[in-house]
C-alpha cells in the first residue's frame, strides 16, 4: 500500500482558482448597476414629459379661463348699462304716469245759479240832468307774461317734451324753463332748489351732460350749481329742443 506523501510548499488547486471567479462579479455587478441607472434615468425622463404635458394643460386650461373672465366682465359691463337705461327708462314712465293721472283729474263742480230775485214793482227814478260821457283815455297794451314751467330732465336727449314738463317745481325738477312771448322759443336754467341740485349731481353726467357746459366738474355730491348763462330752446313740434346748451359753474 501507497501512501502519497504532499509538499507543504506547493500550492493546492482550490487557492489558486479563487481569483478566476472574481472579474465575473464585477461585471455581474457592473452590469447591473448599468441596468438599474438606464431604468432610472427612464424613469426621470418619463415623469419629466408627465409634468411638462401636465404645464402645458394647465397653461391652455388659464388661458381659457382668462378668456372666460373677460368675456363675463364683458356681458357684467353691458348687463349694467342695459340696467342704467332701463332705471331712466321706468323714472321716464313714472314721470309720464304722474302726468296722465293729473291730466285726468275731474274739474270742480260749478256752482249753482241763485234763485232769481222776487219782482218788485218799479220805481219812479228822480229826473237826472244828463252828463257828458267822458272817454277813457286808451292805455297801451299790457306785454304778455312769460310762463314758466319745470322739468325733471331732458327725457328726449337733446330737448325736452312739451307733454311732460310740470307747473309747479319739486325736489327733481331739475330744470326751470322760461318760455317766451311767442310760445316757441325760451330760455331754461338749472333750479335753485337745494333738493334738486343734489338730485341732479347723483348723476351729473346724464342729466347735465347734453345740457350744459362746464370747465371742469366737483368730485363731492355738496356743491352748489350756479348758471352762469341760461340755455336757449326753440319748439318744434312737441320738443322744445336745445338750441345753445347753458353754461354752468360749481362752487
């Protein structure tokens, strides 16, 4: 029997292949350190594109709004103009209503006539010696008296209806109009009333915008208007339309 007798000195097989193995971890490693960067970096790229399609909705979505906001402030715009002119429109009614119903209030009963006397039997006068009839010297004819009417505002835009002006002033009459001789031309001037001047300066630009000039306008609603020369009207028709626009002040 044989017995195999080892040198110390040589080296065995197992401590010489373990170096063989190592490079193949490496690139093991490597490798999937490569896959696991690509799968990243794919990643990156694809919540990248989510976000920047995610921006640009979100920009189109503003954009729309935008539009949106300016289309409704448009029609908000419109919808108070159409309500400011419908106010005027109902005041103007109201105004003619008044009118009307004034118009159609019944006259005063006449009084009746008293009994006739009883018949007395006549009396003799006494014999009067007659007096020569002296004439009334002729007295030059007394000039025509200038009426004077009053108006809420110039519901016709450049003039004033005939219909609609008042006899006697209010706390809205703004106007006060003086109609000449001829009963076709006149003068008018903003009313001295404290109520109407007030009423008149709530919306200086409507009613005393077509109707008067003036320099430059207060900014408080306390001010007190002065005509400095009265506007001049002329009819026509059933308007009394505005001729020279009268010239105001403020103060």
């Amino acid at each position: 029997m044989q017995h195999w007798i080892l040198d110390a000195t040589v080296p065995t097989t197992s401590t010489s292949s373990a170096p063989s193995w190592l490079p193949y971890v490496i690139a093991g490693v490597a490798i999937l350190a490569l896959i696991y960067l690509y799968l990243e970096n794919k990643k990156l790229k694809a919540g990248k594109e989510h976000y920047k399609s995610r921006s640009h909705k979100f920009d189109i979505e503003l954009q729309q709004k935008a539009q949106i906001i300016a289309t409704l402030t448009s029609q908000k715009d419109k919808l108070e103009r159409e309500l400011a002119d419908s106010e005027l429109d109902r005041k103007s009614l109201e105004d003619r209503l008044k009118s009307l119903e004034v118009k159609k209030v019944p006259p005063k009963a006449a009084p009746q006539p008293a009994a006739p006397p009883v018949a007395t039997p006549p009396v003799a006068a006494p014999a009067v010696t007659a007096k020569p009839v002296l004439k009334p010297a002729a007295q030059p004819p007394k000039p025509p008296i200038a009426k004077v009417k009053y108006a809420r505002y110039a519901d016709m835009g450049d003039g004033f209806s005939n219909a609609e002006l008042l006899d006697r002033p209010d706390g809205e009459t703004i106007f006060e109009l003086t109609i000449g001789a001829n009963n076709n031309t006149g003068e008018y001037k903003i009313a001295s009333n404290p109520d109407a001047q007030h009423y008149a300066l709530s919306n200086a630009q409507y009613f005393l915008g077509k109707t008067c000039q003036y320099d430059s306008f207060p900014s408080g609603s306390n001010a007190v208007i002065k005509t400095d020369k009265p506007g001049t009207v002329k009819l026509t028709g059933g308007k009394w339309t505005i001729v020279n626009p009268a010239k105001i002040s403020f103060s």
